[in-house]
C-alpha cells in the first residue's frame, strides 16, 4: 500500500471504515502505507463501496486473505472478505460471513489431518513418503470454485457459504444460515442447511425486473422511477431508459 493508493480508495469513496475520513498519517480505515497485501488473484473494486471488515481469517487451515475482493458499486460488508469472492453491485453484507474454505480429504480411509499436514507436531513421528505426496497435492480449500454473489443481495449475521455457490440477484440470506446450494433470484432463503422460505418479488415480475439491468444505470436516473413498487417500476424503466453508467473503478493485481 501507497499513500497514493490509499488516496485513490478515498477519491471513489472506496470506504475501510463506515464513513472513513481522509487518510491521515499514512492510515486509512483498517490499512496504513506501507504495509504488505498478498493478493491470490486479480480484483476489481469499484466505487462507492464499503469494506468495513479488515483481513480475512478463514476457518481453520485454510489460507487467509487481505479482506479486499472484486466488489461492485454502492456495495458494503461489515465481515472480512476474501479475495477469491466476486461480490456484484448495491450488496449488503452484515457481521459474520464466513466460508467453508478449509476441507479434510473424504475419499481416503481416513479425515484425519495426518493426511495432509505433515509439518504439524502432532504427526511429525509419523509422517511418511506416500503422505508428503500426498499432502503436496491435497487443496485445502476443495476443488469447487469461490462462491459468487450477485447484484442486490442482502445476507444478514452469522451467515456462512459453501463454496461454489451462487446467490442471484436481488436475494436475501436470513441470519445464523447455512447456505450449501445456489439460490434463484429474489428468493427469501434461511436455516440450516438453508432453504427457500418465499420470494420477496412476485414471480411473472422477476423476468422483467432482471431484464432492465437497473444496476449498470445511473442511480439517480433509477431512483426517480417509482422504486417502491417493481412492476411499474419495470414500465417505468422501458419508457424513460436510465442513462448507463460509467462506473470507476481501482485494479490490483498480484505480483
């Protein structure tokens, strides 16, 4: 981190802190100049957005993270992201997300860590060619992919998500979930493991709302369309056409 890249976060209002003011003394929010991120991947963070959690601890034996993702615009997340995590636009994320990134082999005789962590004291006596191997190739993280959140998507405390997910637009997790299967559109989900509890739009308007795309528009096009009610909403929008708009945008690539 620079100085000049701390002011570039404060110049789109890519917030550390709820309202986080200016970088002072080479400290914004949760990061300081200086100091060292290890990205695992290339991540595009817009404008107007809210990272309020700091870094990344994952669940036990996984691999931390530097608490940046790719996000999108006028989304926020009070938890500690990772940075394999694609979060879409106009998100809400409380306290408490956390992912299943940390994995035990399931096809071997055995779960046990001796397995896949030969450095660990417990099993260092023990510990044999065939495991080093094996451990040399064993992902920890599984082999699913990162879960995506789409566009409109609010999850609330204590949430946590299996990799490979998906929560489509305009979703909603209730909080203490456990989310293991991707999610449609505008479906109400909760429990554990998570379930659809209702669809908060009715179903003949959630084609047409997705088709507008009302997220890629200038907000203060879209917010003057009637918002409260989604099917005239959805008329609105095909007669008066939002501008779209040209978000700005921050890239970081690893090393």
């Amino acid at each position: 981190m620079t100085q000049a890249l701390l002011d570039d976060f404060f110049s789109r209002r890519i917030l550390l802190r709820f309202n986080s003011p200016a970088p002072a003394a080479g400290q914004y929010g949760w990061l300081r100049e200086d100091q060292t991120l290890t990205l695992s991947r290339q991540l595009t963070i817009e404008q107007n957005v809210g990272l309020y959690g700091g870094a990344y601890v994952p669940m036990i034996g996984g691999m931390p993270s530097s608490g940046l993702c790719s996000i999108g615009a006028f989304s926020y997340s009070y938890s500690p992201l990772p940075d394999y995590l694609k979060v879409g636009r106009y998100c809400s994320i409380s306290s408490g997300l956390r992912f299943t990134d940390s994995h035990h082999p399931t096809h071997a005789i055995t779960t046990s860590a001796m397995t896949f962590r030969p450095h660990n004291h417990l099993f260092a006596d023990h510990v044999t060619d065939a495991v080093r191997k094996f451990a040399e190739k064993f992902q920890v993280s599984g082999e699913k992919p990162a879960p995506i959140i789409e566009h409109d998507v609010w999850i609330g405390a204590n949430v946590t998500l299996a990799m490979g997910i998906t929560l489509g637009t305009g979703s909603i997790v209730a909080a203490n979930s456990t989310v293991t299967k991707s999610t449609p559109p505008y479906a109400i989900v909760g429990g554990n493991p998570a379930v659809i509890i209702g669809f908060r739009i009715a179903h003949e308007v959630i084609p047409a709302l997705l088709s507008t795309r009302w997220w890629d528009h200038r907000p203060d096009q879209v917010f003057a369309l009637g918002f409260e009610n989604p099917a005239t909403f959805v008329d609105a929008f095909s007669t008066q056409r939002p501008e779209p708009m040209a978000f700005d945008s921050i890239l970081l690539s690893p090393p």
